[in-house]
C-alpha cells in the first residue's frame, strides 16, 4: 500500500523534455532566472537555488529531470 501525503519520485514517470522547456515551466510557476553559467541556467525561489542545464535542444535525463523536481516540487 503506498504512503499518502509525498510523492513517491521513483515512480513518477517523466515524459522527454529538454532543459529550455524545464526552465520555462518553472518560470511560470514563480521561479526566477538568476543567473546563467554556461550552459546552466540556474533558478531561484525563496533562498532555494537550483541549476538546469540547458543543452542545444537535446532532452534532459530522465534521472536529471527527477532530481530537479523534487528539489522545486514542481509537478509536471
């Protein structure tokens, strides 16, 4: 029987995205872009700093996208 009240990350199942499309669903939700190193864009949200790499179109790990969602409690 599975827990009530969290959500269980390793059986979320993540669809292919990549890391611009990321960036922009947090943005929407109330992140914001505070600065960009490289090819990371990294998000910021009440003291909680998150990097998104962002590469020339190619998806994101689906491992990758589970980490960062957890860490913002974002859900897609």
């Amino acid at each position: 029987m599975p827990n009530i009240g969290y959500i269980c990350y390793n059986t979320l199942r993540v669809n292919a995205v990549t890391g611009k499309e990321l960036v922009k669903r947090h943005v929407k939700s109330g992140w914001r872009i505070d600065r960009i190193h490289g090819s990371h864009h990294i998000i910021e949200k009440d003291n909680v700093t998150v990097p998104i790499p962002v590469h020339a179109g190619k998806d994101l790990p689906v491992g990758t996208v589970k980490a960062i969602l957890k860490i913002t409690g974002l859900k897609i």
